[in-house]
C-alpha cells in the first residue's frame, strides 16, 4: 500500500518534506536540505520557527514564480527570498496550480511552545488523487478529529509536540492509510521512537522513510 500512496514521496529529514506529484515539487519546511534538491513549484510552511522557516532554504529552492504559502509570522521572515507569499491562518483553504490546500490547528496543550494563539497551521493537501495533512508542530488535539486523510506526517519527538504515545492516539482519530512519523533524529526524538510508534499503531500502515 504504501508504494501505491507514496510515489515522488520524500522526506528530508525532522518534518521537512519533498513530494512530487502533477509535475509539481512542493516542499513543507524545508529545513537543513542538502544540496541538488529541484526548484520547488509550492513550498508550505507551518510556522516561523528556525526549525521549519529557513530563509536560506527557501532561498535555494525558490524561483521568482514559486508559490509560497505560511502563517504571517512566517512569511514576514522571507520577506527578501524569491517567490510568490501567501499568508494563511487555521481554517484557510486556496487552490495553487491544480493542488487544493488547506490550512489547519496546530498547537500545543498545557505547554507554552506553540500556543494556539500564535494561529500555527498544519496542512491538508490534496495532490494526485491523494489527500496528505501534515500535521506541523501539534499536541493531540480534538480538531483532528474533524480531519480527513490518506497520508497522515505526524511529529513523534515530544518536548515541542506529539510524543510517541500521543501520535499513536492521534492516529485512532485521523484514520489514515498510512502514517510517516516525523520530527525525530534532530533536535529530539530518536529512530527507537519511530520504530516504537511502528510497533504501537494498530489502524494504519507505518511508513518509516528514509532520510534523503
């Protein structure tokens, strides 16, 4: 299953990802990528934090004609890079190129890294017959419940989002196809979590994708 879902699929490390699709290269976060990665047609980002928002990322990828969309915060902070900006909020929904986009919740509870308040998004994208929502940087929360996907990137790392546990329930309430874990092997969370998460989740198939 996950070769049918996952064609032009890859992930870039912490929640950083590249995916092809419609002849399109559409990149969220793109953070710390390595050199020779294609001009982006699309680039998504969550939030304004160093970890997802890289101007110099952006820079590299973007062309004149790129679409860029993010939260205000983050648009502010490529301000100078090449592109096309688009500032978006929780509830937002835009067409880019054929690609439906939707912007969704994403925050924290009990804890003060990500408030709900600072409007972060995650992204519902639907491309190629495909719908994928990457969560961004998110606790468990109830408007997952709401959500609708095939393709399910969930943080697993804890401190600044999901742990291990909380993802697996998280997984209970999407009901996707497939989960990738996410937003581990940098800053927090190791590869004995995503193989713990692989382990756990008992209502999709776990893709653990290889660094690119």
């Amino acid at each position: 299953m996950a070769a049918e879902l996952l064609p032009g699929f890859h992930w870039l490390g912490h929640a950083s990802f590249r995916i092809e699709a419609q002849g399109l290269v559409i990149y969220i976060d793109p953070w710390k990528t390595k050199p020779g990665q294609p001009k982006a047609d699309i680039i998504l980002i969550t939030h304004d934090h160093h970890d997802h928002c890289s101007p110099e990322d952006v820079a590299r990828l973007a062309r004149p004609d790129t679409l860029i969309v993010g939260t205000q915060a983050a648009i502010a902070k490529l301000e100078k890079e090449p592109g096309q900006k688009k500032v978006v909020a929780p509830g937002d929904s835009l067409t880019l190129r054929g690609v439906s986009i939707q912007a969704v919740a994403a925050y924290n509870v009990g804890k003060s890294f990500h408030p709900a308040s600072a409007r972060n998004v995650g992204y519902i994208i639907a491309v190629a017959g495909v719908r994928i929502y990457h969560a961004g940087d998110t606790d468990l929360i109830p408007e997952m419940s709401e959500y609708q996907a095939d393709i399910a990137l969930l943080p697993i790392g804890g401190t600044y989002t999901m742990n291990v546990e909380e993802a697996v329930a998280a997984v209970k309430r999407l009901r996707p196809r497939i989960v990738v874990p996410m937003h581990y092997g940098r800053i927090v969370g190791e590869m004995d979590d995503a193989h713990r998460f692989s382990q756990l989740v008992e209502d999709a198939e776990v893709a653990i994708l290889p660094e690119e």
